[in-house]
C-alpha cells in the first residue's frame, strides 16, 4: 500500500543532542512537509520541499534543518539550537503544483530527557 | 495573511446528536478549503474538501459548503457516533488552486466528543 512513514513513533533527546525524524513516501509525490503540532495551537510549517534538492524554510524553522537528497526521502533534524523541541512532529507530500491535498505520516512524538 | 479561525473545543456531544463545527477565513484570492481528522495519536487525515465558492464536500456524513459571502466552512453532521470523536481542523490552500507551493493554513483544530 502506498503511504507515508514516520520513524521512529516516540523519539526522546538529551540536552545538546540533536536527533533526526525519518519521513519516506512511495507515492511518488514531489513535494514534502514537516509541520509541528503542539496542544492548541494546531499545525505550524518547519520547512518544505517541492522538488528534490531544493526546500524552503517554514513559518518556524529556527533551530531544525533538513535534506531532500532523493524523492522518497524527507529528514529533518531537530538540533540543539531548538530549545523547546517537545511536540508530536507530522511529515506530509502532496502531488505537487496543482495537487494541494496534503496526505500525512502517522507522527514522531519527541521528548527531551 | 491568510488565516483560519475555529471554534474552540472541547465539543461534547451525545451520540445522535447533531454536529456543527465552525470554520472562518481569511484569505486572498480563491482558495481550496479542506477539513482534517486526526485520531489520538495517529496523523491526520483528509475528511472532506471543496476548491470553490458553493461547493458542497462531503464524506462519511459529514458535510461543509464554501461560502465565500460569509467567508466560513462551517462542518455538520446530522447524528454523531462515539467513533466520531477526534480532532477536526479546518485548512485553506495557501494561494489559487495551482499555486506554486501548495502549503496548507491550518486552524487550531476543535476536539470532538462523543458519548454513548
């Protein structure tokens, strides 16, 4: 089956540390998101890709990078230099331009130790 | 900027009972609006969605309709089910359907209860 998958469901981080949430798609999608969902406040953008080798900062990006080396593939990191990285992390793809259906990953929980 | 505005929850609500969920927005030029579902501890997932004013989008009977006189995607439900309760956000597309990068506005979702 085609989908989205988010590894690992439960992540922790010790101080200074960074980590990395993986995010694969076999749907063939070219454009891919990370978003950050923290209680009540909904969904915020870290950061975006439409195409491989190119992204573009988010509404939130401070303190994480990513990578786009192949399609399927979407990493992001969350560094040390993101000083409340406590949240449940959500990976999207969308078809690309013109296809704005956004389908979602099941989710990384990140906790810090 | 564009934005979306949703009623706060939690909304409980007897089995039956019928459901309304407000959505409002803010938005330049002619958006598509999306209503998500996200169940405890899962990732969300497309529950309905309309590309133009008037349309209606409905799935699993739920239903919203894209008003853009009162700039609202209000979702309903004529009688709810405890399978029914989640969190429910409303989205508009960032830009004209088409547009370059396809990014979703996301409201701050309405937790839905259901009890038998």
């Amino acid at each position: 089956d085609g989908g989205i998958t988010q590894s690992p469901k439960y992540l922790f981080r010790k101080e200074g540390q960074n980590v990395t949430l993986s995010c694969e798609q076999n749907l063939n999608h070219d454009a891919m998101y990370w978003y950050r969902q923290d209680p009540g406040q909904g969904l915020r953008l870290i950061y975006y890709s439409q195409i491989v080798n190119d992204f573009q900062k988010g509404d939130i990006a401070e303190g994480y990078s990513v990578s786009r080396e192949k399609k399927e593939s979407f990493p992001l990191t969350v560094t040390s230099a993101q000083k409340n990285p406590t949240a449940f992390y959500l990976c999207a793809s969308t078809g690309g331009r013109g296809f704005n259906i956004q389908y979602f990953g099941a989710g990384t929980r990140l906790s810090v130790l | 900027g564009n934005s979306v505005t949703q009623m706060e929850g939690p909304v409980t609500l007897s089995e039956e009972a019928f459901l309304t969920i407000n959505c409002t927005y803010t938005a330049t030029g002619y958006p598509s609006l999306f209503w998500y579902v996200q169940y405890p501890g899962e990732g969300l997932q497309l529950l309905l969605k309309a590309t133009k004013a008037d349309d209606k989008g409905s799935n699993k009977g739920f239903e919203a309709t894209y008003r853009k006189e009162t700039t609202s995607f209000h979702l309903e439900k004529g009688s709810v089910q405890v399978s029914d309760s989640a969190v429910y956000f409303c989205a508009l597309s960032d830009g004209d359907y088409g547009g370059a990068t396809n990014k979703l506005i996301f409201g701050t979702g309405t937790l839905l209860a259901v009890q038998p």
